[in-house]
C-alpha cells in the first residue's frame, strides 16, 4: 500500500485527530499539512474539491463565525467567492480532509478514511 496519503489536519479537533490515528493504526506515516498555519492556495483547494468531488459550498463549516460575518450563506456567491473566503479564513474549512492520488475524502466520520486506505 502506497504511502502517498496526505491530511489536512487540525490537531485540535477531535475528528482530525481520530481519522489520523485510523491511518495511522494502517501502518501508514501521512503527510500532515496544519492547514490553519499553511492554507491551501487557490489552485490546490480547486483540485482538493474535484478530488472530494463536491462543491465549495459543501466544504464551508458553518457554524464558523467568518460564514455568518462574511455572509456567505448568500446562495449568489459563486465557488470561486467561497474558495477565496477559505484562503482567507481556514477555519471555514471542513476538515480533516485525506487525499491519496486522485481521491480524497472528508474525515467525517473518521471511519471515511477506511475507503482510502482498502
């Protein structure tokens, strides 16, 4: 098994920090990218969401105070309005996010990582 995987990953946050150790009880070292110190650029974020095949709206936490200070529950805004407002507020973003090649899941529930790692 490849050990190409890759996490975005806030040790903060419980669900990170099991859907790490699940990849982790694999026998597998993943890279750790601590995406609230080093956001994603605009050109991986795009490639991030293809990979996790869903929109930017539906990688947005929104329950973060920057989505109801920002107003991005305005269903106007387009993709690229809600990426620029991920680069600028990470915690917008949903995480932990697992990426292996040219899938990618969302680490909710932790257990989603199993499908990467099969």
């Amino acid at each position: 098994m490849s050990n190409d995987i890759t996490i975005y990953h806030n040790p903060r946050c419980s669900k990170s920090r099991e859907t790490l150790a699940i990849i982790e009880a694999k026998g597998v070292s993943p890279e750790i990218v601590l995406y609230l110190e080093s956001p994603p650029s605009k050109t991986q974020l795009k490639t991030i969401l293809k990979k996790l095949g869903i929109s930017a709206r539906d990688l947005l936490r929104k329950g973060e105070d920057a989505y109801k200070a920002e107003g991005l529950s305005d269903p106007n805004l387009k993709d690229d309005q809600l990426i620029d407002a991920m680069i600028k507020f990470p915690k917008l973003i949903e995480r932990p996010i697992v990426i292996a090649g040219e899938r990618a899941v969302l680490g909710r529930p932790p257990e989603n990582v199993n499908a990467l790692l099969a």
